[in-house]
C-alpha cells in the first residue's frame, strides 16, 4: 500500500486531500484501487501512515491493518433480516459444469484481452449462462438476469458492468473463434465421455426472424419447420455423435434445401476433423442420386432414408413372407439393390407407424369423400361453372394429400351448361396404400453389418431431431430479434455452447445412474437461492453475509449423485 495526493482547487489555493491506494494484480495486469480517502494530512501524518502501511516486513504486499481477532457481540435477534434474494443453483450448475469442460479457461486463452473493463471471455460466459438457465434477448439478460441471479457475483463482475451494448460486442468477440471452439469441445467432450466419432448423425431444421432482417443475407423465405411461412429463416445443419453429443454445424440461407447442403458439410466436417472411417447417417431429404454419387466417389460409408415412391421397387418383398422380428411390433429385410449395383436395402414394417399411418390414411378419405358428395350434391341442384369445380376439387385434394390418390374425379359440363361431378375409388391405390402401410426404406454401402445394426445406427437420428428440439423448446433459439448477419450467427453460436452444457449434464447424469433427466435435474437445483442475511449488532454496527440456502433432502441426493459441493456461503470476487 502507499498513500497518493489528490488535488483539488478551493477559492483559487490548491489544496492536496490524500488517499491510501493498494495494488492487486488482474489477468490483464496490475491495477490500483483506492481503500480509503484520509484528508488533508500534514508531513507528520503522511510519514505514520507510510510506516503504517509498511509494518510487514515480510510480505511484498503491505497492509495498513493487522487482521482483525474474532470476538463475540451481542446481536439483535429481532432485527435479523433477509436481504437481495437471487437465483443461485442454475448459474452455479452451469459454471460448474462450464469447469468440467474447460470452456472458461479455452475462452479465456483465445479471446484476446485489451483495456475493456472486463474481459470478452467472461462476458461469453454470461451469456452462455443465461442462455441456459433463463434464454432472454440481451437487453433483458442486463435487466434482469444479471440483477436477479448470482451470475455477476459468481463471474466476479459487477452488475453495472452488464448492459446490453456490452453483451452485444460480446458476441461481436465470440464469433470468429466458432471453428476453433467446435474443435475443443469435440475433443474435450470425447475425452470426459469416452465417445466414438464413428457414426456421424446429419440433419437440418430452421428458425426465423422477427422483422424483415433485410440486412442479413441470409435470411430468406423456404419451407419453414416452424409453420412460420410468413417470416424469413434461415437453415441450420448440425453434425452429431450417436449419442447426441454435438461436433459441429454450419448455417445456410433460409431457401437453401435440406439435399443441397449435404456435400458442404460433409466436406466442412472432413476438413475440420478428417476423413476418418465413419459412417453417414442421414434422413430421407439427403437422398439425391447425387448426393449418393458425392458419397460413393468419396469412398464413404453411408446409411440414408430413400423416398416413399422407392418402395414400389420392392413390391415383391413386402408380399414375402422372410421378414426378421428384431423387437415387438417391427421387422426388417435386406434386399438387394434392384439396378444390381452393391449397395444393400432395408425394408423395415413397423406396426405402430402402420396404425398411424391407417388412421391418417382413413381421416383424409373420409374428408375428402364427404366433400366431393356435397360438391356432386350441389352441382345437381346448381348450375356451376365447370372451372370454378375443377379449381375446388384441385384446392381440396391438395389439403388432402394424404388421400388424394385414392379418387379419380372427373369434371364434365352438361348439355344445359351446368356441371356434372363424377368420382370413384381407385382400387389399384388403396391395395397399395394397404400393403405399404407402416413401411420404409434405408439404402446403405456398408457390407459388414446386420440387418438389426444398421436399422439401429438409422433410428439414432431421433438424437439430431432432439438437439433441435431441446434448441427450440428450452434454449429458445427461435425467433431470431437480431437483424444483423454476424449477430444472427453469434446467437446461434451461444445456443450451440449452451447446448454443449446440456449434453455435458445429461452425460453426467447418465454416468452418476440419474438417468437421461437433465432437464429436471436444472429445474430442481434453480430453485437454490443466495440471500444477504443482515445481523444488526448491540453496538449498531451490521453485519452482512451472503449465504446459500440449505439443499433440500432431494437436491442434496442430486448433488451428491453428480460429485458437487454446493458453498454455503458466497465471496464476492471484485473485477
């Protein structure tokens, strides 16, 4: 410590008025903080309190105060209150589990610092956080988040440090490291779980935006999953393990095809991690004879969904009676390719998508079949305009796709220019529907495997399909508020890292035998408070501790369960 002046001009005379400063070290360097202003001091009074300061020899950073002895005092029982109470578990969970992972310290080596105030990686971590445990636009994470959870105390970042325009460079800092990032937590998240990268799961959905997001070029009208055709989107492909665990993704414009972005991330995740000797798995909106050429010339192994329409092909093989029952209600056939090339088909018959598939089938017949008697009932009674009928019908089928096939409508113009509506079943189409009913078809190159493994590695696709559910539902990745490219693909990128957490507790909680439960498991550790309990002395003096409210007995078996120890009582790190 030493003791500085500080002048300020009183009636035109300078006067010095004099403070004692300490140093202390931060990550960015050393820096300099007032511990308390001491007025106006003569020559004498400046010398005590540099030799004061200075009575520890033995420490190279000195203390004015020698620490203070415990003594008892008498306190006011009926004064004792309860102060600022916040959310606690679901930051300290997610900062836990940001440790397990080594997020914090990568960040902290990979973003560069500078002379901000507090470091861009921290600032990462407050929105990541946030986006897992309350998912907010950034001016609410400034307004409420930071003030009503312990993430500023628990970062070491004051709440006045947290405002949206900072947030928002946050993620403008964030950004450019997305490669590198994927790279570290596949790497990492192999290591913690033991994961084999050997089946590489492939799927794609969208989100959309709020507003015209003109200057984002990316954002463009397509087939939204979201039933917002009315909003711009834009595409996202995501690259997973078998076990859901994430190694990347890629964002597209909202117009872009599920079957046309397959190659580039196939080649994007090669680059990235190498070819290796994986297989592909991918749904039926991949399966472009193209994109099967693209995987054959590469040499790549691959199991992929095929059209509905390819079925046909096998007629012959449904009728057969060599089907192979690898669990109660569904059954799978290898077939040869019929163009005699050496690929290997799957025809797989489950009962239960049968059943559904039956009663759509009957729900858009019995529509449709309704409809087209009223409209023959009406054109009998009325003279219609044929092409005002013909429009109608088509109108009517196409929102009944499902069941279209089945009717053969034929519109007539009658001698008194009237319309006549003519329809029947078409009995070729409902025997099919019938014997395909509950069936599909994979395609694959890969030789070595059974009938009943290669069905298996398929049906993990339901882990992509729930990443993006989990992304839509509890991370809120949609609707995108930022117009800007750059920010849409930051926030993405934040969504991405907080599911990363989420997997890493379901993955704990796999191996701790909680089951694959991470979602109860955040909810019950939120409700974890901190409060400022105030103890107001006999002397009038009070005295402030920040403490952590007891676990209750079933948080208390979570924690244990996942190898935590909950602090009963918080230290606030200054920044």
């Amino acid at each position: 410590m030493f003791i500085r002046p500080y002048y300020r001009t009183i009636n035109g005379q300078r006067r010095a008025y004099w403070a004692l400063v300490e140093s202390y070290r931060t990550e960015r360097g050393p820096r300099q903080r007032v511990v308390a202003h001491l007025g106006k001091l003569d020559k004498a009074g400046r010398l005590g309190i540099k030799q004061a300061a200075d009575d520890t020899p033995t420490s190279s950073q000195k203390k004015l105060f020698p620490d203070p002895e415990p003594e008892w005092v008498e306190v006011d029982a009926s004064a004792v209150r309860v102060e600022n109470c916040r959310a606690f578990g679901g930051p300290w969970l997610a900062l836990e589990l940001i440790h397990v992972l080594g997020l914090d310290a990568f960040l902290r080596d990979t973003i560069p610092s500078g002379r901000e105030d507090v470091p861009w990686s921290v600032m990462a971590l407050v929105l990541v956080i946030a986006r897992l445990c309350e998912p907010s636009s950034e001016l609410s994470i400034a307004e409420n988040f930071s003030r009503k959870t312990a993430v500023c105390d628990l970062l070491g970042v004051p709440e006045e440090k947290v405002y949206d325009n900072r947030l928002y460079r946050a993620l403008d800092t964030l950004l450019p490291h997305k490669q590198k990032l994927e790279v570290f937590l596949k790497e990492k998240l192999g290591v913690l779980f033991e994961l084999e990268y050997d089946l590489l799961l492939y799927d794609v959905t969208s989100t959309y935006f709020e507003g015209e997001a003109k200057a984002n070029p990316l954002a463009q009208r397509g087939y939204s999953r979201d039933k917002r055709g009315d909003c711009k989107q834009v595409t996202i492909g995501l690259v997973v393990s078998r076990c859901g665990m994430p190694l990347g993704y890629e964002v597209f414009p909202g117009n872009r095809t599920d079957v046309t972005t397959m190659q580039e991330i196939v080649e994007t995740m090669e680059a990235r991690y190498g070819k290796s000797n994986r297989i592909w798995v991918m749904d039926r909106g991949m399966a472009s004879q193209e994109n099967i050429e693209f995987l054959k010339d590469g040499i790549r192994r691959y199991i992929v969904g095929t059209p509905k329409s390819m079925l046909k092909k096998f007629e012959q093989q449904l009728l057969g009676e060599d089907w192979h029952a690898i669990r109660e209600g569904l059954e799978v056939k290898l077939c040869p390719s019929p163009d005699g090339e050496t690929e290997t088909f799957i025809l797989c018959r489950s009962r239960d998508r049968g059943e559904k598939e039956k009663a759509m089938h009957e729900r858009f017949e019995k529509r449709i079949e309704e409809r087209l008697t009223s409209m023959a009932q009406r054109c009998r009674k009325q003279k219609r305009n044929p092409l005002k009928v013909a429009r109608e019908v088509g109108r009517l089928l196409g929102q009944n796709s499902r069941a279209a096939g089945l009717f053969d409508v034929d519109v007539r113009e009658r001698k008194d220019g009237g319309t006549e509506l003519v329809w029947k079943k078409v009995k070729a189409w409902q025997d099919w529907s019938e014997l395909s009913e509950g069936c599909y078809l994979l395609r694959t190159n890969v030789a070595d495997w059974s009938d009943e493994e290669l069905w298996k590695a398929y049906i993990q696709l339901t882990e992509a399909e729930a990443a993006f559910r989990i992304h839509k539902s509890d991370l809120s990745i949609r609707p995108v508020w930022h117009q800007k490219e750059d920010r849409v693909l930051a926030h993405i990128l934040v969504c991405f890292l907080a599911y990363v957490l989420w997997k890493t507790l379901a993955g704990l909680c796999e191996r701790f035998g909680l089951g694959n439960e991470p979602r109860r498991v955040l909810e019950e550790l939120k409700e974890i408070r901190v409060v400022d309990v105030v103890i107001p002395t006999r002397k009038g003096i009070e005295i402030r501790r920040r403490c952590v409210t007891k676990p209750s007995d079933h948080q208390q078996i979570l924690l244990e369960k996942l190898g935590l120890s909950l602090p009963s009582q918080l230290k606030v790190i200054e920044m």
